[in-house]
C-alpha cells in the first residue's frame, strides 16, 4: 500500500536528518516517541524499536487512512513517485543510528554556539520539532548536549532518546519532499558519473601507438634534489602572518633561468604540511612550488576555536584574505628575487599555477577570474527551499560569503595566475555560472564520487560545465572521498562511514601524477608531458577499487 510506504519512508528520512546535526541546555525528559505528521494524519514509532524493529514499522503506523482528506493525500502520493528503494534507505538509516562519532563535550558545544551550527541546526529545526508550530532548534541542541554526556561516543539513537520532549516532532511532508530531492541527487549523480565513464571510454585510442610502459613513469619521483625553507611573511596591512614552505629544485644552472612555480592551498581546516608529498613529487621534476597556511581557516584556527580562544570557526572576511594572501606571496618572492636572486635559478613570477583543496580549490579559481556571486547568495541563503542542496555540506560554508557587501568591488584575481589545478572544489553557490564563466585559463578539477562535503555532481561535474576555459579537464575518482587523509575533523567526518577499501596512497598516487602532468604542459610549456593529460594514460595508471577517470567535456542536465 503506499501510503504504508509513504509513512516508512518518512521515518527513515527523519532519521537520516538527524545524522547532519552533529553540530548542540534545557532540563530534559527523555523522548519515548517520534510522531510523524502529514495534514490530519499523524502516527508515532518507539525510538527504542528503531534499531531492531526498523523494518516491521507497517506495524500499527496508521489508525485512520479515511482521515486524510483527498487533496493531502493525492499530494503525498505525488511526492511518493519519485521516493528512493525503500530497502536502500532502511540500511542507510539502521547504519546512521547507530554510527559512532567520536567527539566531546567541548567540541559539540563550541560546535553549536558557532554561526555554522546555529545555521545547521535551525535548518533542521524546521523538519525535526518540539511541536506542529515550535521550530527544534533549541531541544536538538539540548538533546545533543545531554548525548555526548552520557556516552564517550556519539551515536544518533543517543541524541534522539535524549530529545526534551516525550515525542519528536517530524513534518511528513517536508521529509518526503526531502525524499524527493534525495532521490533526485542520487539518480541524477549516478547519471553523471556514467556519462563521465562512457565519454572517457569513447576517448580512449586503441589504436595509440603510445606504449606507457615503456614512457617515463612519473608516477616515481624526478631524479632532481631539492632545498626547502619556511618563510614567515607579515602584512602589515591587513595584520596577516604567513607561514610557507618553499620548495626549489636544487640545479645548478645560470641565474637567468626562469624556475616555474606552483602554489598550493590547503583547504578549510588544512596545513600546509598536508601537501608536502605533492610538493616533493613536483619539485623533483623542476617545479619550485610555495605551500601557506591561511590564518583564518587552518588547523591552528580550528584548534583556537575548540579551545574557545576565538569566537567563530570561519569567518566571511576569509573568502577575501585567502587570495589575497597568495597575491601578497607572490609579491613578496618577486621583491625576495630581485634583493637576492638564488643561485638555483630565478622564480617565473610572472605566470603561476595554483593547487587547491576545497576552500583551497575557491582559493585558486578566484585568483584565476571567477568573480564571487554574492548577490545569489544573499537571496538563495535565508531561504528555507528544499533542493539538492539540503545533501550539500559545503553550501554552509559557501553562504558565509553572503555576509559580504554587494557594494564592494572585490578585486580578487590576479593576472600572474596561468593554470589552476582544483581538488574537491567548494563553488557552485559562491561563484556559480555566472562567477565560473569568466575563467579563462587552463583548469582541471578532481572529484570523488562518494564525496559526502562537497557531493561530485553539485560541486565538480556540472561547475566543470560552466567553465569558460578551452582547456579544462575533469579527473574523477571512483569511490574517492574528500579528503586524502585522517589528519583533520572534517575528513574524518567525511569518511567515517567510507568502507576500508580507500586507500589514500593510491589517490594520492593520482594527485601527484595528474597534477605534475597538468602543470608541465599548461604552465611550463612541456609538450611532451601532454601525452599524460589522456584517456590512455588514466586507463594504464587506474587501479581498483578507486578507478580514475578523464573528459575534457560533458553535457548533463541542469540541476538548477
């Protein structure tokens, strides 16, 4: 009967919802219930049942059917449609309650009193409430408080057994149109990275008379030395310390020689020291490359935060110190060049690629040309819509940026950058296709199918699209993630329910050698190093389970 399935299908959505908050003080009597309501109709479910009993809920769910007048009905059954493999979503729910987080007290606290958290939280206050009328907001906070209490790790069952109320309140409707969004990304993501599949086998020359066994195999390291010196830079002006590590090849050549240099930023919550094995690799081919931290939004601000010792995990102005941190680098390697030139060569400092992760991938591409959208934002933010963008973590930080004047002109790009290499970008509200359109240079984007931060199609397949670049490539990874390793907390939420078979070598593997094959031919002008920048060559390096795909173009339809 539908509407049975309509009811369990809520309820498994109502659940999944939660599993966003972890970002949470009243005295509290635990929830005994959670009630569903659709118009006239409205059932409950025994929290202490959803665990075991998840998949007999047809059980005494509805006493009343006739009661629904025709119309919600008719509208249910329409949202009903499009919903998601009932089967899926039971499995997706039973492993969101009982999924570990390992986090404390003081972490979800300072969590939760945080713009971000109180964004999140109020976004699912409108689904998951205390009454018909009353938004969660400040009983999820409370519920999640009392959880991380009472157990060492946080699980979501804790957080709904905690709830102020004896019932949970969950607007049906609303999670069934989520149902419907959800359903929608799910389908239209896997048509995405199938057609990036058949457009890369279709690419793909077998009849390349190129044997990649017999090339170089940059995959190895460059058989060149190299020096590394960190620098600590201040500017004065904006009252900004930076710290970069600065690799050069170690050549003994005329001084004349111009060394091609590549910047790398880390993503929000990153360091530096995340990218030393990019920079090695790059290096050792001859590739002068500069990593910075970016004070605002890496490791050290995280740490300050969770410590209490500044008021807010990120703020808007970082959209615009972050390129105007690597504006200022180069800047200063340029007078560092011209004072004392280095006996290994002279820095290009006129034309520079640039490597970014995430926030680090904004980082580059405004550098590059893509112009802020904040106008978009600032209508499309405070609104309570439900599209795919409910399944898109990154939106959050990306509407910070709505905070900026629409007055300003912010002038972030910067002429000297020649080719941007960007990981798991976060950009599809921030710059849009209006933003992403202008960019001019050479571009390639890498994403990770199961990318739970930033999903692949919302912020890598359909931005890869709007792209004004004639050269632009799109590297996806089947069943990456968003991060290449376990060292921060957004990539361990990120990956906390990623199976065991990534394997962040391989990715890393890669990274090193797309990104070194990208940088030669489009920055350095190595022609030789094109014969890597193909579907051949992905196809010779590809390894299961995380198999790596190329197109330099795709048509997909809109998810706007």
């Amino acid at each position: 009967m539908k509407i049975l399935r309509a009811l369990r299908f809520s309820c498994w959505l109502g659940l999944m919802l939660g599993s966003l908050g972890w970002k949470s003080q009243l005295p509290a009597t635990a929830a005994e219930k959670i009630s569903f309501w659709y118009g006239a109709l409205e059932f409950s479910v025994d929290i202490d049942d959803l665990k075991t009993h998840l998949g007999e809920i047809d059980r005494d769910l509805v006493t009343d059917v006739n009661s629904v007048n025709s119309e919600s009905l008719k509208e249910w059954r329409s949202l009903l449609d499009t919903a998601s493999d009932e089967s899926n979503s039971q499995d997706i729910a039973v492993s969101l309650l009982t999924q570990e987080f390992p986090l404390d007290r003081v972490t979800v606290s300072r969590l939760l009193n945080s713009s971000l958290g109180t964004r999140i939280l109020q976004s699912l206050g409108e689904i998951i409430r205390v009454s018909h009328s009353q938004n969660g907001f400040y009983a999820l906070r409370s519920a999640l408080i009392l959880a991380i209490d009472s157990s060492e790790k946080l699980t979501l069952l804790d957080v709904l057994r905690q709830f102020p109320a004896d019932t949970i309140q969950i607007d049906a409707k609303a999670s069934l149109k989520l149902a419907d969004v959800f359903t929608q990304l799910q389908t239209e993501t896997k048509k995405a990275i199938a057609l990036v599949k058949q457009q890369a086998a279709i690419n793909t020359n077998n009849k390349s008379t190129i044997d990649f066994a017999q090339q170089p195999d940059i995959q190895n390291p460059g058989y060149l030395a190299w020096q590394q010196e960190t620098l600590t830079l201040f500017d004065q002006k904006r009252d900004r310390s930076l710290a970069v590590d600065l690799y050069r090849p170690q050549i003994e050549l005329n001084v004349s020689l111009n060394i091609p240099l590549v910047i790398i930023s880390h993503g929000f919550s990153g360091a530096k020291e995340d990218f030393d094995y990019l920079a090695q690799h790059l290096v050792s081919y001859g590739i002068a490359v500069a990593i910075l931290n970016h004070p605002g939004s890496d490791r050290t601000q995280l740490d300050n935060f969770f410590a209490g010792t500044t008021r807010d995990i990120l703020t808007a102005r970082e959209f615009i110190h972050r390129p105007q941190d690597v504006s200022y680098l180069l800047d200063e390697l340029q007078k560092r060049e011209r004072v004392a030139p280095s006996r290994l060569g002279t820095l290009d400092l006129e034309r520079v690629g640039i490597i970014g992760h995430s926030f680090g991938s904004y980082t580059a591409l405004a550098l590059g040309g893509a112009k802020l959208n904040i106008g978009h934002l600032q209508q499309y933010c405070p609104s309570k819509i439900i599209d795919l963008n409910w399944f898109n973590p990154s939106v959050v930080l990306q509407c910070l940026a709505s905070q900026l004047s629409t007055t300003k002109n912010y002038q972030l790009g910067d002429r000297r950058i020649a080719a941007i290499f960007a990981m798991n970008p976060m950009i599809s509200n921030v710059f849009g296709e209006q933003g992403l359109s202008q960019l001019e240079i050479p571009v390639a984007f890498v994403g990770g199918s199961k990318d739970l931060i930033t999903p692949v199609l919302l912020e890598q397949i359909e931005p890869f699209t709007w792209l004004g670049s004639q050269e632009k490539y799109l590297l996806l990874i089947d069943r990456g993630t968003h991060g290449y390793d376990r060292l921060n907390l957004l990539e361990t939420l990120a990956n906390s329910t990623i199976d065991s078979s990534f394997d962040p070598q391989l990715v890393r593997g890669y990274i090193k050698t797309m990104s070194l094959a990208f940088m030669q031919t489009h920055l350095a002008n190595q022609t030789k190093y094109q014969r890597f920048l193909t579907n051949n060559y992905v196809k010779h390096i590809s390894k299961t389970p995380l198999k790596l795909s190329l197109t330099r173009s795709i048509q997909i339809k809109s998810t706007r």
